[in-house]
C-alpha cells in the first residue's frame, strides 16, 4: 500500500502541489494562445510583415505546441509526471542559449516592418530572453516549493535529497531494513537542518558532486543511473586502492 507521500491521488496533494497543478493548467493555456498569437498575424492584420519577415515564427509555433502538451500532461499528475516539469526548464534553458548565439553572431541589427516602422531584430530576441528566463524562475519556484512540501525538507533543496535517497539505495541494503531510501534521505534532511555547523554547506556540495560526476564519464547522472551501485562500488575501490598504495609508498 503506497503512503500518501508516493500517492498520486489528488486528495493527497499538498497545497503547494495542488497551485504548481492550476500553475500548469494556465501555463498548458498560455503555450496553446501563443501558436495563434504567432500564426493568427500571419494570415492579417497590421503586423502581419512583421511576423511573416521574422525566421523563427513557424519554429516558435512548434515550441509553444510542445510546451503547451507538456504543461498539459505534468498538470495531470505532478507526481508522476514530474519529469516533464524538468523538461520544460531544460527547453527554455535551451532557447535562452539559441537567441543568445544568435544575439552574438545573427544578423541582429538587421530591422523588420513593425506597423508603421521598422524595429531591430535584437528587439524581438531580447523580448524573447526576458520572457522566457521569468518563465523559467517561475517554473522552478512553483515546483521546488511543491517539491519540499511533498518530502517536508528543511535543509537539503529537492535535488539534493532524490541524490541522498538514491545513495541510500546503494549503501542501505538488505531485507531486514526498515527504513526507506526516502526516510533516510529525510532523516539527514533533518540531520542537517539541526546541525549547527559553518561548513555543512559542504553536505550539499558532496551531494551535487555525487550526483552530476557520473557525466564526466560518459555516464546518466547517478540517480539516473541504472547500476549505480557497481558504479559506487567501482569508485570506491579504486579510491582504496590509491589510498593503500599511497601507505605503502609513504611506508618505503
């Protein structure tokens, strides 16, 4: 029987999961508006030169499209379609980097028709870079809050503690245990939170670092990884062994 913290039922929501709910709902109308707001110029009226000058219009019907089908589906469950949240960061992250580019290496200066003049290009790209970094701190804000509410943190961000339980998996093993992945993630969270120390920040850096080192080796993060315990496993024996060599080296 799952708990109500794995439930995906709406009446076990928290408050803070059910407004990233109705967040996504307006977000899943205001992608589906934007495929007209940049198609509907195209057909008429005064701005209609200047939308079908612009490259990137049938582009940004497609993005908004997308968005707006991802809004729709993570609204439907933001449990269990978590992951699509993040995907919708990692998109507008990716577009920030593209108007960028162009911003440094486009034909940025070059004017189009806007009504009864021209504007720069540049206008519409940094109109597109403010627009989509709001969204994007809107988005995490409204999905961290819900996120710390569902696993009550006090200290450790939601990241930080899917890396604390994922590493639980691999150190806390056996059929006799007792206490979940999540709980012992938890009672660190809690650890940690009453821990009155200047440099337990370094917990959470430790815990960033165990999480994104597996990409240097061409590798899912860790607790995306499928074997991260023989990747854990394979770490940790080698530092052993730099470790013991180093001992009998110092010890000759």
């Amino acid at each position: 029987m799952p708990n109500a913290e794995d439930s995906t039922r709406e009446r076990d929501l928290t408050p803070q999961e059910k407004r990233l709910t109705r967040f996504l709902q307006l977000l899943a109308v205001f992608f589906s508006s934007g495929i007209l707001l940049y198609l509907l110029p195209v057909i008429a009226g005064p701005f209609r030169n200047f939308f079908i000058n612009l490259p990137f219009v049938t582009n940004s019907a497609v993005k908004m499209g997308t968005l707006a089908l991802l809004a729709f589906f993570a609204a439907a469950n933001v449990r269990k379609y978590r992951v699509l949240i993040s995907i919708m960061v990692g998109a507008h992250i990716i577009s920030e980097i593209a108007v960028i580019f162009v911003l440094l290496f486009g034909d940025a200066d070059a004017r189009v028709p806007f009504g009864a003049r021209s504007v720069p290009i540049a206008a519409a790209l940094w109109a597109s870079i403010v627009l989509d970094g709001l969204l994007i701190m809107v988005i995490l804000t409204f999905a961290s809050s819900a996120d710390r509410a569902r696993y009550s943190l006090q200290y450790l961000s939601p990241a930080q503690f899917r890396t604390a339980s994922a590493l639980a998996q691999v150190i806390v093993m056996g059929p006799d245990e007792r206490l979940s992945a999540k709980d012992v993630a938890r009672n660190v969270d809690r650890y940690l939170s009453r821990f009155e120390a200047r440099t337990k920040w370094i917990a959470k850096a430790a815990l960033f670092g165990i999480e994104y080192y597996p990409l240097l080796s061409v590798r899912l993060r860790f607790r995306k990884c499928a074997k991260r315990r023989d990747w854990s496993s394979s770490r940790t024996d080698s530092i052993r062994r730099s470790r013991c060599d180093s001992f009998r080296n110092s010890g000759a």
